[in-house]
C-alpha cells in the first residue's frame, strides 16, 4: 500500500510517499517548503499569503517527492490530505491539489486529522511505540494528553483551558523582543539565561486534574518583562524562566497521566516536542521511574507530509479510513479530535 499526501494546514507545505509493507510503515520521500520567510516582516502567519504559497508548492514538491522514490503516479494506492484543523483557505489548496490528483490517476482519496497525524508520527522512527500509551500532543494551538489504545482510539485526559504551550513560548518570545517564530528563538536565548532567575507562575500545576493553563503566565512574563533593565542577560534569564515554567507544566502534567493510567510508555508529538529542555527533562523523569519514553525525529515533530501519509495508511489498513472516489471535499478548521 502506497499514499502519496499533502499537508497545508498552516504554513508549511508537505508532501510526503509512504509504503505500509507487511504492516509497517516506510517513509519513501519526503519534502517540505516553509514559510518561516514570507511571514517573518508580518511577526505571524498571514492566511491569505500562507494560501497563495501552497498552490505554488504542492505539485512541485509532490513531483520532487515521486522522482526521490523512484516511482510513477501509477505506484499510487491513495492520497492522502489533511482535511482539519487549521487554516481555512490553506487547507483548501491541499484538498483540492490531492482530490484532483486522485480523480485524475482513478484513485481514492483519504481525509486526514492534522493531529492525528502528529499523534502517530513516532511510528515512523526508529524505536516506535506500541500500544497503548499516552500521548502528550504539544503542536500549535493544541495542547493534550491522550490515552490511546490503538488507531481511533482516543480519550483525552485533559487540555488546556486558555492558550496552548506553543502559544505560550511564541508570545513570550514576542514580548521579549524575538523574531518570528518566536518559540525557537526563545529556546535558543534560554540557553544563556538561568532557569530560576524570575520566579514565575506555574499554573494549574497542582490542581488535581490534566487540565493546563498558560495564559496567566504569559501574562505574568508581560509584567516582568516591563521590569527589565534592557541588559542581554536579564532578557536571557526571562527567557529561561519562562521556558523552565512551561516544561515543568508539561512534564508533571505527562507523569500524572502516566500514572492516573497505570500505563508505563509516553509519546510524544508535535513542534514542541523538539524543544530540548522538555527533552531532557522528560528523558530523565521518564528513567528514574522505568517509563518507555519516544519521541519523533526532530524532522517529524513540526508540521509535514509524512505523518498525514502515515495517518491515513494505517487508518486504512485498521479499517478505518473512508477512501472516496468523490470530485467534492470539505475541510474542517475547527475540528476536536475526540470525534476522529
């Protein structure tokens, strides 16, 4: 089984060839194209460019991902697309790219959710998981902790009730004065700040229940923040605090669930899942207490192709895909996982 699929959620175009052989997965090509440039003068993503950008991208890429394989479009069992959530207008250009190529090749199509595809993406690494595990799913504005049991099988332990982890750096990193996208940017200062310089507040920390809370540390590092004294070190070491405030949230939290669930493997997906302290700190809480800990490549973690390919392969192959042969599609910016 191949499929060929496209992500445009946001603001990186991916597309991505993957082979389920025996059951397994492998990824044959893939390619992506961000839009890190283009929206940098604008401190954010701007949707309309973002669209533009994708119907530029798309057919080049998936012509530079088939020729990396080797293969022909005839190859080709299914494309795979993401449907939702996310940006509208992107979303459209992805759909439509993919419906049309599948029409024109005789083929199927498969709608992908774009977090479900973060949440299996460890199974193309080296060391996969098995189920069932939790899963702390940290990408963009989400942020989650999810029991799952197999393909589809979702419970969701607890999210966050205001801004996500993601949001939570990118707009520190605004408040400290870093360019756009702020969340690696202000990993990258925390390096040269201490941890415990600024004491900031860990919300929800010890509320009993899965549940996160960001925005009132954001808005507590907007306070201190007013308070520096303009020295590179004092940015450094908010920088640091703020960082050292949102990973200690994600790693209690991940522990309690781990916990709470009896379970004793943890994954764990999404752009934040590459910031190195959580990481570190993860790995090394995850040891002391006998937990199989996994985590994507770091070309995995951040929006791409080959998690959507990978999603809608195994979703197929559980009997849980809707493959259509239909011209017409939809997306779904707003779409819970929980109904996946």
């Amino acid at each position: 089984m191949r499929i060929l699929a496209f992500e445009s959620s946001c603001d990186e175009t991916g597309v991505a060839l993957v082979e389920l052989e025996q059951g397994r997965p492998r990824l044959l090509a893939q390619a992506l194209h961000s839009q890190i440039d283009l929206h940098q003068a604008y401190g954010g993503v701007v949707p309309e460019l973002a669209s533009r950008d994708h119907i530029r991208r798309a057919l080049p890429l998936a012509r530079q991902v088939m020729a990396e394989a080797g293969l022909g479009l005839d190859a080709l069992d299914a494309v795979g697309y993401t449907q939702g959530p996310g940006l509208a207008g992107a979303l459209l250009v992805g759909a439509g790219v993919a419906v049309a190529l599948a029409a024109a090749l005789g083929k199927p199509t498969i709608a992908v959710h774009h977090l479900e595809g973060h949440l299996l993406s460890p199974f193309l690494s080296v060391d996969p998981p098995e189920f069932p595990f939790v899963c702390l799913l940290v990408s963009g504005g989400h942020t989650q902790l999810m029991r799952v049991s197999g393909v589809g099988q979702y419970e969701l332990l607890g999210e966050t009730i205001d801004d996500a982890a993601g949001e939570a750096f990118d707009k520190s990193a605004k408040l400290l004065g870093l360019p756009y996208p702020g969340g690696p940017h202000l990993a990258k200062l925390a390096e040269q700040g201490r941890a415990d310089a600024i004491a900031l507040p860990r919300p929800l920390l010890h509320s009993g229940d899965l549940d996160f809370s960001f925005a009132g540390l954001k808005t507590a590092v907007l306070t201190a923040s007013r308070k520096l004294d303009g020295s590179a070190g004092a940015r450094a070491d908010l920088a640091a605090s703020t960082q050292a405030a949102i990973v200690e949230l994600l790693v209690k939290k991940s522990l309690a669930a781990l916990k709470q669930t009896a379970l004793n493997r943890l994954v764990v997906a999404g752009g934040v899942g590459a910031n190195r302290s959580l990481r570190e700190q993860l790995t090394q809480a995850c040891a002391r207490r006998g937990v199989r800990l996994h985590f994507p490549e770091l070309s995995l973690c951040t929006d791409n192709g080959a998690m959507i390919a990978l999603a809608a392969a195994m979703r197929w192959q559980a009997g849980l895909a809707k493959p259509s042969m239909a011209a017409s599609f939809e997306v779904r910016p707003r779409w819970p996982l929980a109904e996946v």
